[in-house]
C-alpha cells in the first residue's frame, strides 16, 4: 500500500516552522509496514491544493493531509478533499455537541467559525479529536482511501495514535511488520558510541542499526522487518543483548521512555524522595522530574536559589564559601545539596550551580561550566561538566546529566 | 516566479529525519522575493523521481532540489534532472581536480565512486562545493531552471548563500521583496481572535493576514509585498495599527520575542523583582523566567512546594486553609503568592496550585484546574483556570497564563 503524506499550511511554504508532522506521520506509518513514498507541502490555496491531492490520489493508494481543519477562511483541506470524491457537506450533530462542550470547558462561548468545523462530508468516518475542537475524517472511494489530520502536533498525533492505526491496521491487516527498538544512552559522545559498535553497523541488514544525536543524548535505533511480530522481537533481542554487553552502562531505557521517569520508578522501587537545590536550571530540573505523572510521591519540593542571598538563608551555604571560592564551585554545589537535603529531611539532596551564560563566564570559569552535587544515604558526590550552546541548551544538557547522576547514585544505594 | 523545492531521500521518507533543508531553503527563498507553493519529498528512485520533477516544471519556474548528489548508487538527482532537459553528462575536470583536493586535505584516497560527483550535464552551470566532494548544478532550459544542491545541511547552506542567491538575484533582478511581521497574542482563542479581525482576513490580499495557533499563544501574520522594504514596511504599519485596535490587549510583542522575554524587560524597567510559589507546574515557570539572559537582575528565588507540608513550613500557608478548601484553591494560591513574596522580600509574588493529572481530578476540581495568584504593591489577584491536554501541556499553558498575568499586572503598576 503507497501512501502520500500531504501537509498544507502557509507557514509550511514560507519555512517558518519545520514540517515535524511529516516525519512524525512518515515514521508511524513505516513501522505499520506502509509505503511512504511522496510527501508534498502545499498552501491554503483551492486550486493547488485540489491540484496536489488529484496527484497524489493518482500516485497513491492512501493520502493522509494534516492542517487545514480549522475554523478559519483559510482551512480548505476538507472540503477539497470531499469535492474530490463528489461528496456534500453536512453538519454532524456529535461534533458540533463536542465542540461545544470543548467551548464550555474552556469557559468561553463557541464562536459562529467553529460551526464550520463539525460539517462533515456525506459518508466520512468522523474521527472525534480528544485535543481540540477539529474532528478528523476518512473518506474511502473507489479503493483510493482519504484521511484529514489536524495540524497542531499534539492533536495530530493523539488522533494517528487513537484513531488513523486502528483503522489501517483493521482494513489491510499487513502481511509483514516492521519493529523498531530504540535504546536511549546518555553520558556516551555519538562518536564513542558509534566507534563502540562500528562493526555491528558496518555488517548490520536486517535488523538495521541507526545512531541519532539528540540534544544530552544518543539514541541507537533497532529496525526489524519481519513476518511476525515475534520473530521481529527476536531479530531485535540478539543484536540488543549484543549491544547491551558494550555499552549497557550508558542505556537508561527503551523506547519512549524518559530519563525522569526511568529516574522515578527507580525512587518509586526504592522508597527515596528527593529535593532540589537549583541556581544555574532555575527550576528546570525539578519541572522535569514532576513531568511524571505519580511524581509527587517522591519529589517533595525545591528552593530556585538564585540569588546567593537564597543560598545563604535556605541552603544554609555558608557565606565563606561563597565569598571565598564562589558561587560556582564544588564547595558551593554540595552546600546545596546538603542544604536541601536537611531542610527537607529528604533521603536524597540535588544541588546545581553553573553558569549558563551568554555573559557572566570568565577564563577561570567559562560559560557552561556546571557543578551538580548529589547527597544521600551513600555520601555526598560531586560533578565537574563543561556544556555548550546557548543559555536554554546549557540549562537542558545541565539537568540531563543530573538526571543521569540521580539514575546512577540511587541504583548503588 | 513559483519555486518548487524537491527534497529526496529515504531518510525522509522513513521519517528518520526531520526535513530541516525544505524549511531553510523555503525561508531563503521567501526573502528574496519568490512564491515558494510546493515543496514534495521523494525517494532515491529513478521513475518516482523523475515524475516528481516532471510535475514540479509544470507548475513552477524553478525546482530546487536537495540531496542525492553522493558518490553511491542511490545518488541520481543529477542525472536524472539533466534527462529531463535531454542533456548528457561529461566528466568536469575542474570538478574533479577539487574532489581530490578535498579527499588528500582529509588524509585518505580519492574512492573511485568519487569520480560520479565529477559529471556534470553539458551547459550546467557549476556550483562549487566549498564543504563536501558534492558540487551543484544549474540547469536552464526553455525559461525553466533545476538547480541542484547537495543534502548534507551544511553544505547545502553554504552553497545557497554564496552560488544560489546571487545567482537568482542577478538572474531575476528581484523588483520585489517580502516581509513579514508576527503579532504574538496571550489569553484570547483562535476563533475569538479571528471573529475580531475576520472582516480583515477576507478583505486581505496584499498585505496577506494568517493566524496560527501554537501552545498558549495565537499569533497573527502580516506578509507584505512591495517594491521596497519601507514601503512593505508602511503596509504592514497600517494593517497592524488597524489590529492592534482591536486586541491590542492580547498582543504582548512583535516576531520572535517570547512572553518570558517581554516579562522580564517590563520588570528590568520598572526595577521590580520577583519570586515565584510552584506547585503543579513544578519549576516550569521559574525556569522560563531563567531562560532569559540576565534574569537574575529581576528573579531572586522560588520554592517548589509540591508536599503540603513545603506550602506549611516554607511559605505559611495556614493548615486551616489546607484542611477546609485544600491546596488546590484560591485561597491556597492566594497565600501561596504572598508568601513567597514575604520569605524573599520581593516586589511580586506568584502563586500556582493546581492539578496536572493525569489522576488526582475529581468532578469538583478536574484535571486542568489551576489557580494562579499574584501578589505586589497593587494587592493580590488571583485567576481560575481551566486548561486541557496531558500533564505536560497543562504545565506549558499554566506557566504561559501566569507570564500573561504577570505581564498585565506589572504594566498597570
């Protein structure tokens, strides 16, 4: 089965944002063991729209657009996409019900634009958005197969997940799967990593080997095909146990799975809560780990110490060290650490103090130098790192890597 | 002139990569002037590519093509771009002489793959490769134009801005340029919005209006085209002033600045300083106040308190408030933001407490629900809010609300 991935949207053509619905949709539906071979961008324009889906109706057996579902002027896909089946629009009562109970709990009167969104061709399966006020469709016709997505991500991707692989996977029940595993290191440079498993690379067919640097991380990418599901599984799990016998030290999970959570179910198995003193992050360690749902049960609370009054009065760093090796030192990193830790009377401390620039660095102490300090049960331990990049960038490596520092202390304890 | 960018590569097409070079090239090319309407991504097949460029110098006058100028089997862009123009390729000495420069600079042999890269179609225009073995093409045929770039991001860059821009600039002699301003707008919906203004987005044609809505935010886009930049400049000016009118209270910058930044100069220029009380959004909003570069002028400190007991021991929460409206209540937020502002003697206080979910709701106080107060020498407010999505994105809006509120709270003072 030939897909054709249609993504329209004006910001698209004048390069404003970068097309990640594309490579989120292109991705899903490889794994599914569908053909991905055409992606076309076009505007909100009839006429070159209607134009790109004639050909990508031609070319294709399955054509998936995302955006143009809202309820502006300019959001056309649906109704190009009917016109070129000959379907009618009419309004679709659940829909309309739906946005306005969206409306309602969002505390404002629906507008008259956002009736548009709830006319649904004759025929559709309507495809209800558990994220905003657009409903999807599949409009099936003559074997050609027709699927309007929304354009923000976050409802496009809940509606693929929910309701787009159901639906595939039920009417063409695919003869061969294509499985991937993707094992998540940090604390290993893409070069170490890739020198670590050159050969398994150099020789890899099927399963495939990919290396993809992602910001504090490497993720190694496992790709089977396969004729079933387990026979995948087992591809995957040779060259998986090969690899972990390398670099297993530096994997902290697979697939989706983020280091906070794999750092709270370690705390959660352990029955440790924690806190976190925070200067240089200004809170962003702490957001992360709270990003997982359930994560009041260990994470108790945190003091942003930015200014070294703060550090003085909550931390209890005492002002020579400050005033003697400064801020940003070991000295003052443990003294957080400790800090929080007593104050909270938690099991574990966190204490990071760096600097994240653009200003503010000096030959002695540069720009992106960073020390996280941990405390607990086993000691108090110190870190020494030297990040780069931008401001943000610094900050996120800053708290990738005391996660990573948490993950490897609370395993020993 | 209608340009076409045709990206190619089974990276895209398995969405192992996000396609980075259509969205650069597509903003290059905006600029100087030229209506990019299609951008189409295609595999490194000889009959697929060849009806893809087919179709993309029917409807438009330039196709610009990335990647699959390599040394491998797989690289065919150029040879196929020439068929289309009935030209063949001969080897180009030049071309050649530099491929082993490059690979004697690298310290290894010329691979005899390499020698492919050197042949070029007869009257191509050669666009030298200052970062790779890769040299682009240009060809011209009929008042059509192919021009061929390599794939690797940065080589591809290096050649559009040294070869490609002067050449279309000289070629086309640009008589128009486009510009563009981003109207960033808080607190109000799409739909909402669009009502405002609709009589505007149907008038429009030139400057064009668009809306996107991204997390937290609406922007509103003008786009003008003009013979010179002051004059698109002056067409945008009278079409903003015209906006602004009417949501001039939403707008809280223009193009790239953030909420966080737009807050922080407000506080810098009123000499304010601030401390922030975080329960559900657990850092996020002191975090995003720290990503601005020298924040530490307005931001001294913040507590995380996510136990109760933190909203107790650290900002004297009354337990009686706790035990009869609990934590998630106005009153809670309320003594939350006034006594974060007294622990650090700040200008303002913030105080956020709310539920993130995705458990912990219940029908009186429902996933989503958060209450932000804020606290200064104009007394304390406090705002209900309701907002929906997964844990995550109820953080991201929570703290996008709260900059808002802070935003109007520190200008009316």
């Amino acid at each position: 089965m030939v897909v054709e991935i249609v993504t329209t949207g004006t910001e698209l053509l004048l390069g404003q944002i970068v097309n990640l619905n594309a490579a989120y949709l292109a991705e899903g539906l490889n794994k599914l063991g569908f053909d991905v071979l055409y992606q076309t961008t076009v505007g909100d324009n009839r006429d070159r729209m209607k134009q790109a889906l004639t050909i990508a109706l031609d070319r294709a057996d399955i054509v998936i657009t995302s955006g143009g579902l809202g309820p502006t002027q300019g959001d056309i896909t649906k109704e190009v996409s009917a016109s070129l089946f000959d379907k009618e629009l009419s309004l679709h009562q659940a829909s309309l019900d739906n946005i306005k109970e969206i409306c309602a709990f969002r505390g404002y009167p629906m507008a008259q634009n956002n009736i548009k969104q709830a006319m649904i061709p004759d025929g559709a399966i309507v495809l209800d958005n558990a994220c905003g006020t657009a409903p999807g469709i599949i409009l099936e016709n003559n074997g050609k197969v027709i699927i309007n997505l929304p354009g923000p991500p976050f409802e496009m991707k809940d509606m693929f997940q929910k309701k787009v692989i159901p639906y595939l996977t039920g009417k063409y029940g695919m003869d061969s799967i294509i499985l991937s595993r993707v094992l998540n290191t940090v604390g290993i440079g893409e070069s170490t990593l890739e020198e670590s498993i050159e050969d398994l690379i150099l020789a890899q067919s099927n399963p495939t080997l990919a290396l993809l640097a992602r910001p504090g991380e490497v993720i190694v990418r496992i790709t089977a095909k396969a004729s079933t599901k387990k026979e995948a599984e087992q591809m995957i799990e040779v060259l998986e146990s090969e690899i972990r016998n390398r670099i297993g030290e530096y994997i902290f999970g697979t697939d989706d799975i983020g280091i906070e959570e794999v750092v709270g179910n370690l705390l959660k198995k352990k029955h440790l809560t924690i806190a976190c003193a925070e200067s240089c992050t200004g809170g962003l360690l702490t957001s992360r780990i709270t990003d997982v749902p359930g994560s009041s049960e260990y994470l108790y609370g945190s003091v942003v110490s930015y200014d070294n009054e703060v550090k003085i009065s909550e931390l209890k760093v005492p002002a020579s060290i400050l005033g003697s090796v400064g801020a940003v030192s070991e000295e003052t990193a443990k003294a957080m650490a400790e800090g929080i830790r007593s104050k909270f009377n938690t099991d574990i401390g966190i204490g990071i103090t760096g600097i994240a620039g653009p200003d503010g660095g000096s030959n002695e102490k540069p720009v992106g130098l960073v020390y996280i300090a941990i405390t607990g049960h086993s000691g108090t331990k110190c870190y020494k790192n030297q990040f780069k990049g931008k401001r943000t960038a610094v900050k996120y490596r800053a708290t990738q890597t005391a996660l990573d520092i948490i993950r490897r202390y609370v395993k020993e304890t």
